[in-house]
C-alpha cells in the first residue's frame, strides 16, 4: 500500500516542481487532471504549453509519457500521466502506477 495525496491540477505547479525539491509529486494532481478533461481534444502544442515537453514519446503507439513523482507507504510507486493521441489530439489519459 502507498500513500497517495491528491490536489487540484495547477499549470504553474506542474511545471515548476521538480521530484527534486521533494515537497510533493506532480502525482497528487494527476487525478485531477483526468477529471477535469482540461487536455481532451488538444494538441500536441497545447499540451506541451500547460504541462512542458513529455519524458517519452512514443510516434508508433502515438501516446507521450510524463514522470510525475513517486510515492511511498508498505513500497514504492512510480508515477506516469500518459497522454494518448488519436487523429492528432488528446483522446484519452492514465494515470500509471508501476509498484517497487
């Protein structure tokens, strides 16, 4: 089990925290990121201006990939805000959890 906290998506936080400073995960907004549907139907361009350039990007599977934090509790998780593409826009994003 890990501890997982939540807060409101903020652009300006997103950008601006590094896993560095450690005094939370972009994590925390990913949910509500997914909630809002802020990113449905942008593209490429917007998305990098509200959350900066994607870690990965993978142009077969057409999805990019952003390191978002890691959490902790009994283990570790790492924490990924997968952007999908169709037709050029977002269609759809997870939050992925790979567990230590």
């Amino acid at each position: 089990m890990s501890i997982e906290r939540s807060r409101d998506f903020d652009e300006n936080l997103w950008k601006t925290t590094s896993e560095a400073e450690g005094e939370f995960g972009k994590y925390e907004m990913i949910d509500d990121l997914i909630e809002s549907d802020l990113l449905i139907n942008k593209d490429s361009l917007e998305v990098k201006k509200i959350l900066g350039m994607p870690e990965y990007r993978d142009k077969e599977k057409n999805f990019w990939q952003y390191y978002a934090g890691m959490s902790n509790g009994f283990g570790f998780v790492d924490h990924h805000l997968i952007v999908n593409f169709k037709h050029g826009k977002v269609s759809k994003l997870e939050h992925k959890r790979l567990k230590d």
